[in-house]
C-alpha cells in the first residue's frame, strides 16, 4: 500500500510507524506539516492510497482530509479530545489509558474511529510513557486501522454514542502545574512533574530566578522545610516537599525577551553560581537498588549475572556522566560474574554525547572533545572486556554514539519496537566510539556504509534480520529488564558460556594484529576533531539549531530515494541532501544527543 505520513515532527512515534510500515512491505513517504501548501503539493506527487498522521499539532486541510482518508493517532481513548491528553492523564493519576486512530475530519479528535487500544499507566514521566506504552498501543492501532481499511468492508464507528472513557479537556497550561512546596505532598509534586517532564516543563522560582523543572523521582531519607535545597546528586537537585523530597535532573531557565531561547541543562550546571551550598548525597550503584530514591546508575547481581543499568535523560551522555558510567562499569567487572548485562532500562539506551552541556559550555569544541574522548573511553572498556560475557540491554531507542556503545557488546538484545539511528551525518560529524570496527564486523562494509550514508531509522526486525542485533524480546517496556535478565541467567548457565568466554582474549588478539583498537580510534577521533574545531563546520549550525529547537521547516533528510528494510522508501517531495539544514535534525530521537 501506498502510506503517506503526515507529522509536525519526525519524533519518536512517526519514526517507529514509519520503520514498522515499511519493514511489512508497505511503500511509505513521510511528510512534515509545515504548511498546508507543501502537504497538498505531497499528496498530490505521492498519490497515497492512505495518509497516516502519527503526531500532528495542527489540522490537516479540509481539501486533503474530504478527498482522502485520512487516520489521525489521538493520544487518549475513545471520547477524549484535547492537546494535553497524557498531561491530563498522570495529572489525575490515570492507571488505564488509551490510544485512538481516528478520521480527519472537521474538529480536532472529533471524527470516526477506526481502532484503538488501551495500555496500563506506570508511575513515570510523560515522556517515558509516550515512547513506550502510548508507542506501542498506537502501533497496535495504527496495523488494525491499516487492515481495516485494507479490507474495504470497515466501517468506522462514530464517538457520538459511543462508551468514551475521555472527555474533551483544555490546554494544560502553567497555572494548573504549579507547585505549592508548603502544602503539596511528594506524590502530588511528582504528578505534576511528570505531566511535564521533557515538555514544556514546570515554571518555579528556584534560587532567586525563574525556571521550568524537568522530570521528578522520589527520596526516601532527606527532609527539610518545604521548598529548601537539601542536596546534589549526579547532577541533580534534591527540594523538600510538605512530606518529603523528591529530585529534579534538569532545569529550564526562563526566556527573557530578546535572548536566545534557553535549554534544558543538568540542574546544578543550569544554576551555577546561584547553587547554594549543599551537600552532595551519592549513593552507590550497588547499593541502589536497598534505596527508595533515585541515582542514574544502578548496580544489581543474581547468581553469575550483573546488571549495570543506566538512565540519562533524553539519553544524553556528558563527560561527567560517561566517566561515572565508566566508573561503575570497571568497578561491575571486578564482580564475579561470567555474564554482565548494560543497560536494560524502559526508556532510551543512549543517543550519545550530550548536545546541550556542550551548547552550554564556555569553549564549546573542547567540552565537545572531551566528551567525545569520554565516550569512547567507555566504549573501548566493553570491547576489551574478556573474562566475561558482556549484553547490551536495549530497551529504547538509540541514536549515534548510543547505538555505537550497544555495538560494542558481545551479544545486542533489544525490546522489540526499539528505534535505531546507527549513523551521525545528520548532526554534520564523521562518527566515532569504534564505529569503523563494530559496525562492519556486525552488518559488513557494504550494509554499513550504506546505514551511514542513508542515516534512516531502523526498527528491530530490521535491525536482528541484517545481523545488527542478536535477539528481540517481545514484551512490555516494565518488564524488559527481568527478562534480559532471566535470558542472561540461562546464557550464564550454558555449557559453551566458558568456550565463549576463552575464546574472546584470542580474537581481542587477533583483531589487534589486523588493525589495532588505537588505529581506528584515531583515525575516527581526527575526523571528529577537526570538525568540532572548525568554526565554519556545518555541525555548529546544526547543534544550535537542535538544542534550541528552532523549528523545522522541510521534509525529514533520507525519506527517499531507494530501498531500504523490505519495503521502499519514496519521497512525497524532493529529498534534501543538504545537511546543514534544520531538517536534518528530526531524525535524531533523543532531545540533546550525538
């Protein structure tokens, strides 16, 4: 079938719906909403037996949607209508929620209904739920809606009359977020930061200005007078509630008029200066797990299995967080275990580098060449890991040098409905993390110069068919880590186990002699360096431009122009080629990172 995708952004849902499309064989387009003209003209090139729209902040136009269907995903269940459906949902502590593929029609989320699902709502942030359980209803959705149409005999079901669990609800604006520290307990603070946490975030006084908190986790032991500072943490701000705490990673400061639009940084970063004194409050990533509290890395241990999990927001790694990573990876490998699992959390794995700390910095080439360095420092410890096994444990999705790190793993298993961006030219860089060694051993030279030079998504069957990935593991977002987990427990009890692990100092060794580890990580550190330090390099623009989230205003870079996956990808207008523009950047699907 002939798919045209129609979204206001190439996000996470619109990349997974397109991978998913099109490894069925279907031939799908993607097209940005960025004005009614350059839609009409897309459908008129395109000619779609259907038009699809994943994510959409605007009407489509009344000429599009009369002469085609059109399916609309509505993040809410039957009945609901609004912009802030998920908002409203964690607001009032939904526990059941749904998606909705509805027709297009003349009132936003009003029109007939051609299939939906519903899913459990989980104690997290909106947008940990939007790219894991909302993802996979609306994919459930979005394939029965398909084969509904496919069959021509459907007839798509009015809301009028129908047992709506949804309502019509406004725009979730600032006024209902804000937080009273003095009478607000800690689940209430909690619910209102996670209706917020990556957008648009909750405007607060903090330190004697104003700022949007982003995301929000429980402590078990700190206390103080409600609204006061108490402690840092990996980052993060510790705020006394009127019953207890609760840590804040990421802040947002206001925009004044006429600056630049400001982004979200790590907490303690964001307030420098204004940051009082106050003590740090670590805890360690083996004794985590004891604790009701929050820490970004965890360490945990059954039998001859270790589980080092890791949670950055957005999936962003800074020169901080990658050596802590490391830290506790080295420190993971002194245990007596004979399988280690990395990674295994519910949300992103990593995409990489952290885009804003470097925006952020006072020389940005050298933050970015540090981190670039600190990455890799972490990846060449789990290539030459040899007295164990070592999985990555991907239950989200991964982006660039993220997806590099998984690489480096002995086996990659993944949820199945991950989304992988294994390539960097959308952000102007040549790559890095040993990416010259593992992806052709993995896919060979030819698969891999073209995932690089293609820089399109990749879902996870996709992925395991040309050798990417080991394994796919069908199940929801909660329960992905248990079960990486159980599956290493039965690869650590194997008999061949041993033979594997003997087996890796020698082929370590071997790959030495070819092209030593040294040699490809120069080779790709030299690329990288003189592009951060190049001020006329195009990926200054482009990191500007991401970080700041000005807006795009042309088609995805790569919806056309060839085959890829089973099913071919056609461009519904003219693909741009040229990487400096902002388009390229709604590919990448984490929020800060390369």
């Amino acid at each position: 079938m002939h798919i045209l995708l129609v979204a206001s952004a190439f996000n996470s849902l619109t990349q997974r719906v397109h991978v998913e499309l099109r490894d069925r064989g279907h031939t799908v387009a993607v097209e940005l909403a960025v004005s009614d003209d350059r839609l009409r003209d897309a459908v008129r090139r395109f000619e779609p037996e259907l038009i699809v729209a994943p994510m959409l902040r605007t009407a489509l136009p009344r000429d599009i949607w009369s002469a085609h269907t059109c399916l609309v995903v509505h993040p809410g269940p039957v009945g609901d209508r609004g912009p802030s459906s998920l908002d409203w949902a964690i607001h009032e502590g939904a526990t059941r929620w749904g998606v909705t593929v509805l027709q297009a029609d003349e009132e936003m989320d009003a029109g007939d209904v051609w299939a939906s699902a519903d899913f459990s709502v989980p104690q997290v942030g909106k947008s940990d739920l939007y790219r894991n359980e909302v993802s996979d209803a609306a994919l459930k959705a979005v394939l029965l809606a398909l084969d509904r149409f496919a069959s021509g005999t459907y007839t798509p079901r009015p809301q009028d009359g129908a047992s709506a669990t949804g309502r019509t609800r406004p725009y979730f604006r600032q006024e209902l977020r804000r937080i009273d520290w003095r009478s607000d307990s800690t689940q209430t603070v909690l619910r209102k930061l996670r209706a917020a946490d990556s957008h648009p975030g909750v405007l607060d006084e903090l330190a004697g200005g104003e700022w949007f908190l982003h995301g929000g986790h429980p402590e078990d032991r700190l206390r103080g007078r409600p609204g006061d500072l108490l402690a840092t943490r990996a980052g993060a701000i510790c705020r006394a509630t009127a019953d207890g705490a609760v840590w804040i990673p990421e802040l947002r400061a206001r925009r004044r008029p006429g600056a630049p639009a400001p982004f979200k940084l790590p907490a303690v970063l964001a307030l420098g200066d204004r940051l009082p004194p106050l003590p740090d409050a670590p805890v360690p990533a083996d004794a985590s797990g004891r604790r009701g509290t929050w820490t970004d890395i965890r360490y945990e241990e059954t039998g001859a299995v270790g589980h080092l999990m890791f949670s950055f927001p957005g999936g962003a790694m800074s020169t901080a967080q990658c050596t802590r990573l490391l830290d506790a990876y080295r420190s993971a490998c002194s245990r007596p275990t004979s399988v280690l699992v990395l990674g295994g959390g519910r949300d992103f794995f990593s995409n990489g580098i952290h885009l804003n700390v470097i925006e952020a910095a006072a020389d940005p080439a050298e933050e970015s060449w540090a981190n670039i360095n600190a990455m890799n420092d972490l990846v060449e410890a789990v290539l030459t890991t040899t007295d164990r096994l070592v999985v990555a444990a991907v239950g989200g999705n991964a982006a660039a040098g993220g997806a590099m790190l998984a690489l480096a793993a002995d086996e990659v298993w993944c949820r199945r409905g991950c989304v992988l961006n294994p390539h960097y030219r959308l952000m102007g860089l040549s790559g890095s993390e040993y990416w010259t060694l593992t992806l052709p051993r993995r896919v060979g030279p030819e698969a891999a110069e073209r995932l690089v030079r293609e820089a399109l998504p990749l879902g996870t069957e996709a992925a395991e068919r040309i050798g990417l990935v080991d394994r796919t593991i069908a199940c929801p977002s909660e329960d992905f880590a248990g079960e990486a987990v159980r599956l290493a427990a039965r690869l650590a009890s194997s008999d061949a186990v041993r033979a594997r692990i003997a087996r890796k100092k020698t082929a370590l060794e071997r790959q030495e002699a070819v092209k030593p580890l040294a040699a490809h990580r120069q080779e790709e550190l030299a690329a990288m360096r003189s592009i951060f330090f190049d001020p006329d390099a195009p990926h200054h623009a482009l990191r500007r431009a991401f970080v700041r989230k000005q807006p795009t205003v042309r088609t995805p870079h790569g919806t056309g122009g060839g085959e890829h996956g089973r099913g071919p990808v056609r461009a519904a207008a003219a693909p741009d080629r040229d990487v400096t523009t902002t388009a390229a950047l709604a590919h990448l699907p984490g929020p800060a990172a390369c």
